[in-house]
C-alpha cells in the first residue's frame, strides 16, 4: 500500500504541475502576452474554464499526503513553512484577482487585478521550483527544511513561463499567438515553447524531488494508508474524465472574454 500511495502522489502531483503549470505560466507572462486591456482579457479567457479544475489534483495530493504520510506533511508545514507560506498566499492572491478582475469597470482597478495575477503566479512558480528543489537535496541527504536547493531550485520558475507560453500558443487567436510568439521568442532566447515537451519536464520534477525521501518513516500507520491509497485509486480516473471532457470541450482557439 505504500508503494501505491508513493505513486498515486506522483501521478496527482505531476498532474497538478503540468496542468496548473500553464494557466501559472501564462499569469507570470500576462504583461508581455497581452499589450492592452482587452488582450490581457484574452489571455485570462484562454485558461479561464480549467484552472479550477487544474486545482483539484492540488487538494486530492495533499489529501494524501496528510492521509497516508503524516511524517511528510509534519516536514512540509514545520521544517518549509516559509516556502508553503509563499505558495499559499501566492495562490490565494492570484486566484483573488481573477475572480475580482471583472467585478468593476475601471482600468485602474483591472490595472491591479493584474498585478495580483503576475505577482501571485510568479509566488506560485518561485514556490514550487524552492519546495522541489529543497526536498531533492533533503532527499539526497543534504539536510531537512530550508537548505541548498530552496535556492538552487528557484530557475525551475522559468520552466512555468516556458510552458505558460506554449499553452497561449494553442489556446488564443491565431495572428494574436503569431504576434505573441515572436514577441517571446528574444525573451526566451530563441527556444521555442513547446507545451509538450515542458509538460514533460514538469511531470519529472516531482519524481524526482520523491526519489530520495524516506516514505516508510513518513507514511501512516494502522488503515488510514490504505484507506488513502484505495481513495485515490477510486478519484483519479473519475478525476481524469471530468478533466478530459472540460479539455474537449475548450479545445479550440478562444475568441472572447469569458466569466472571469
């Protein structure tokens, strides 16, 4: 059962990250995807209809861990408790000024709803490339909490912008992506985003920040992991069809603001 946990952790993490990862990226890049109000609109329409979705595998991993491996949310609420906290209020504040963005007809008032949108997605990146980068050297047996890699982990945020483009490159307006991508093209050095190769990158890094910890002395004794494993097994491939439909549904080029 633990081996079943340790997996479906990594399949719901990496779902998160790869999914998330875009409507992440493309909030981190809104100042240079969208030049004026109404294509930053754009923009936010082009992952409006998934990035609640894209949250759940967020909450079902963490679900998990604080089910199945107890010794593991102790490390990450105590010993991390500044990188989660960045990553919280990162995620709150973005998601706050995507929801508020349209509640008033101001340009002063959009103005900082996206302000609240870059610098909450860039908390969220900065975050999670620290949080992974931290527990890849604690599980390479360069010590607990903060260390080495909460730093040397923080160019793992541009992997986001990365793939936060190659996600508006599919999702808006064909002359707006066109014009978008040659824009980003100097900024990203002349590498071009590929949503699937980053998508790839992203799915690997919670591997790879897994590999090394100890999950036996960090996993839950008595029912409770198994219990959370069967769970798991359970949600994610109704999970996986709700998302694949709300995809199927989206999955042309978007063409008007939308309810955000």
């Amino acid at each position: 059962m633990e081996f079943l946990a340790v997996v479906m952790l990594a399949v719901f993490t990496a779902g998160y990250l790869v999914l998330a990862g875009g409507d992440v990226g493309v909030g981190m890049a809104l100042p240079w995807l969208g030049r004026g109000q109404d294509e930053r609109r754009l923009v936010i329409a082009s992952f409006a209809p998934f990035f609640l979705g894209n949250e759940v595998w967020l909450v079902a991993a963490v679900g998990i861990v604080a089910g199945a491996f107890p010794g593991l949310e102790h490390q990450l609420l105590e010993d991390l408790s500044p990188v989660v906290v960045v990553l919280v209020v990162g995620w709150v504040v973005r998601d706050m000024g995507l929801w508020l963005r349209g509640r008033v007809d101001g340009a002063g008032w959009r103005g900082g709803c996206d302000g609240a949108v870059v610098a909450g997605s860039w908390a969220l990146a900065l975050g999670w490339a620290s949080l992974l980068g931290s527990l890849v050297v604690s599980g390479a047996g360069g010590g607990d909490g903060m260390n080495a890699g909460s730093v040397l982990g923080l160019p793992l945020a541009a992997l986001f912008v990365w793939h936060g483009v190659g996600f508006a490159r599919w999702r808006l307006p064909e002359a707006m992506a066109e014009a978008m991508a040659e824009a980003m093209a100097a900024r990203l050095r002349g590498v071009p985003a590929r949503y699937g190769v980053s998508a790839v990158v992203l799915a690997a890094a919670p591997v790879a920040a897994g590999a090394g910890l100890p999950w036996s002395g960090a996993a839950a004794e008595g029912s409770g992991l198994a219990l959370t494993a069967v769970a798991a097994v359970v949600l994610l491939p109704l999970l996986a069809v709700v998302q694949g439909l709300v995809w199927w549904t989206f999955r042309g080029r978007v063409q008007a603001p939308s309810y955000l």
